[in-house]
C-alpha cells in the first residue's frame, strides 16, 4: 500500500512540474502561458520546451524589453 502513496506522489509531483514549466517558459519570452500549457500536453513536454526556445520572445517583449533598457540608460 506505501508504495501506491509514493507513486500517486510522484504522479502529482510530475503532473504540476508539467503545469509549472511551460507557465514559467511562456511568461519570460511574453507568450501564452495557457497556449503553451496545452502546446506542452498535446506534443509532449520536450517538444513543446524545444518550440518554445526556438521561437523565443514575442516581438511585443522585445519590444518592451528596448524600452527599459532606454529609459534605464536615459
């Protein structure tokens, strides 16, 4: 029976790892953080991370990104 409790354990644990990275990902290049919660479900999670760091950030964080660094240097 313990080892039933430690696999349903590991099954969460696992399961919200799946949640928490792409949310994390998608947040720091300004996507999606829903979108790619299902890109990262339907693919598979190495995929899903292998797209989302090919496509980097959205062009309005890069945008945003130029702008702070203005107003930081200014």
């Amino acid at each position: 029976m313990e080892d039933t409790h430690i696999y349903i354990l590991a099954g969460i644990i696992i399961f919200l790892l799946l949640i928490y990275l792409p949310i994390t990902m998608a947040r720091k290049r300004g996507r999606s953080a829903f979108g790619w919660v299902l890109v990262f479900w339907i693919l598979n999670p190495l995929w899903g991370a292998i797209l989302l760091l090919i496509l980097g950030d959205s062009s309005k964080k890069i945008k945003e990104d130029i702008m702070k660094e203005i107003n930081h240097n200014q």
